[in-house]
C-alpha cells in the first residue's frame, strides 16, 4: 500500500487508527489554507454536518476565491482525477480529427485491474473517441493510447509534472498519466482544482467532462457496432442513489483507486457563478458518500458565494490577507446556521462568467440527455 505523504496516524474513540492531516502544509493561496481541519471565511454560513472526508475545497471558478477547505492541501493520492492535469496537458496537442492506428505496446505500463472503455489493438480510433473514452468511462487504456501518441508515458509525465509546476500546482508529484497508485503519486484537493479550472477553459474538455452519454466504436465483440458509454461521475448522470443530477452540473471528474478511496472534482454553474467542489477520500464509507458530501459543499457554496469574505485564493500569486477568516464554527443538523451574512460582496472589477461559457453551454446541452439518460436506466451502474 502507498504510505500518504506527510501522514500519521492516532487512536480514533472506537480504537480504530484514523488519519492525520501532516502538521506542515503548503500554504500557496493564502496561510489559512495550510490550517488543518476546517476552515471558513469571516461571515460565512455553518458548515454541512456529516463531512468525513480527509480534504476537500469549495472556490469559486471565475474569481479564484476560496470559500472554504479543509487540509486542502494535503498530498494525498488522487485516483482518476489526475486525469484532469493528463488532459490539460495532452488535450491541446492533437486536432480531434487525429486518427491512430492502436498497436499492443501503446497499453505498455497500463496496470493490472485498470479501468478501460474497450480500446482494441489494431482498430484505428479519432482523438475525439479516445478523449471520451478517458472523460466518460476514466479508460486508462485510452490514456495509454493517447499517452503513446504523445511520445510515451515517460515523456507525457515529465510534461504534466511541468503543467503542474506552472499552475502553481506545489504538492503533486506525478508517477502515472492516468493516476494509478503507485508510490509517490500524490496531488491535494487544491491542486485538483487548479487542474479542473484550467481545463474547463478548453471548449473540448468542458464538452467531454459534461457528457452524459456517448458511442464508443465498436470492436469484433459488437461487430463493428458503436456502443454506449455512461459517464461514471454520477453527480452528472444522476445514477445510483445520489439524489438526482445535480442541477447546473458541468461535470469534471471521479476517481477511485485502494489508496485513494473515492475522489471528485465537480463544477456546477448557477445564477451567474460558477463553482468547483474537490472531496478526497470520504471516511463514511456509505454508498456513493463522495457524491452525498460533493452535492452538501456545492449547495453550501452557492448559498455562502457572495456573503462571505474569501478563505484564500487559487490565483496563487495574488497575496491574501487572512485578517478575515477564522476556524469555521461547529456544523448545526440541517446545514446553515441562521443569522445575518454581511452584505454580499461584489466580484472584482474585470472578473467575468465568460471564460466558462463554453462549460455553460455544454452543461445546458447536457441536461436534457442526461434526464432522458436516468428516465431510461434506473437500474446500477457500476
């Protein structure tokens, strides 16, 4: 098993060992950030009861403000999320016209037990399926194809560990393309969403992240035939007991892996804001428990984004006063605390929703397909 990075370990009540955010943390975005536990800006609402997982973050994508977090910048592994930074990185290189001739050695390095969409040597794909084969069904087989296209793996993780170093991503250590455990890999909640808001500046990656529902060609097994594939961010389709899609979902990206637990990037778009969520690692094992708490902060940010002072900032060059925040207060049943916000702060001069227009559109675009989607499948998905 992958030791967590800068990890301990105490008794929890029950005896059980329970993990322990670093006692050094980053603090690139703002000090606040490198507090452990929870942490909220002066004014803001309580907290979601029941959060359980080790880190996670709540920003708005437009501004860069931090609402809330807590050990955001804990490195810790991040499963299929790393895919973000593997698509911001490889995405730009290749038109998605670009076809290619699947060989056997472009699955070299691919590990055991990997997740696939159904990649086949010696068929010949476009870019553009092989993009939704990593988006929808997180394919490390698609990863490895795409990641041989682009000079091999070794070279494509020397490039994403540059992507990251240049968005100001200080606690990832890339290993793997696709985010399969190995030793060493690691990333944070606030180093995911860097990942996730670069990304969902490329009209294609907000389109691929926010599709519900695709054809994936078809190999010897279909005879030929596309078949479906379903996008396994659930949030998004509204499978598997989540409550429903999440309205004004864009969708980003899950994962799971042994070490990573369950992982998930998720960005959603109301009234003018857009927001992104990041939960690593969810102690409640519950069923779908990453999607429960994902939805709780989503719903708490766009209620909190506006009426509270930011916690920090992702725009890591921008200094932050922290004069403004304060551990945030126990969480009460039911969610927000009653009370009176301060009046809610106006977005700075120059900030604007446009930048994730095209993740807007594909949202709305999205919305329909992915009703349609759960009105016909009711039943689990894996």
């Amino acid at each position: 098993m992958l030791s967590l990075a800068g990890a301990g370990h105490a008794p929890s009540p029950s005896g059980s060992p329970v993990r322990q955010p670093p006692a050094q943390m980053s603090t690139v975005g703002g000090d606040a950030l490198g507090r452990p536990g929870p942490q909220t800006g002066a004014g803001a609402p309580a907290l979601p009861g029941g959060l359980s997982a080790l880190s996670w973050i709540v920003s708005d994508a437009d501004t860069g403000e931090v609402l809330a977090a807590q050990n955001p910048h804990w490195a810790l592994p991040p499963a299929s999320t790393l895919k973000t930074l593997f698509a911001d990185t490889v995405l730009p290189k290749f038109p998605q016209d670009t076809t290619h001739k699947v060989v056997e050695s472009d699955f070299d390095g691919m590990g055991a037990g990997s997740s696939e969409v159904g990649v086949m040597p010696g068929q010949t794909y476009s870019v553009a399926d092989l993009w939704l084969g990593v988006f929808l069904r997180s394919g490390n087989d698609a990863v490895h194809v795409l990641a041989a296209m682009n000079g091999g793996v070794a070279a494509t993780v020397q490039q994403m560990q540059a992507r990251a170093d240049a968005l100001g991503a200080k606690d990832t250590h890339v290993v793997t393309p696709d985010g399969y455990d190995m030793p060493g890999q690691v990333s944070s909640a606030y180093d995911l969403t860097l990942f996730a808001r670069d990304g969902l500046k490329n009209p294609v990656f907000a389109k691929d992240c926010g599709t519900a529902i695709a054809k994936f060609p078809g190999g010897p097994s279909t005879k030929g035939k596309p078949f479906e594939i379903d996008n396994t961010n659930r949030l998004l389709t509204g499978f598997d007991g989540v409550g429903g899609r999440y309205a004004g979902l864009l969708g980003v990206k899950n994962g799971y892996t042994t070490n990573a637990g369950n992982t998930v990037i998720e960005a959603a778009h109301r009234d003018g804001r857009t927001l992104l969520v990041t939960v690593m690692n969810p102690q409640n094992h519950a069923y779908a428990e990453v999607y429960h708490e994902a939805r709780a902060l989503l719903d708490w940010g766009f209620a909190a984004d506006g009426h509270t002072q930011p916690l920090g900032t992702l725009d890591a060059t921008k200094s932050t006063s922290t004069d403004a925040t304060r551990p945030s207060a126990p969480a009460k049943p039911g969610g927000a605390s009653a009370g009176t916000w301060p009046a809610a702060s106006s977005k700075p001069a120059g900030s604007s929703t446009t930048t994730y227009a095209a993740a807007g559109v594909a949202a709305a675009l999205v919305a329909g397909t992915a009703g349609a989607l759960v009105r016909r499948r009711r039943r689990r998905r894996p």
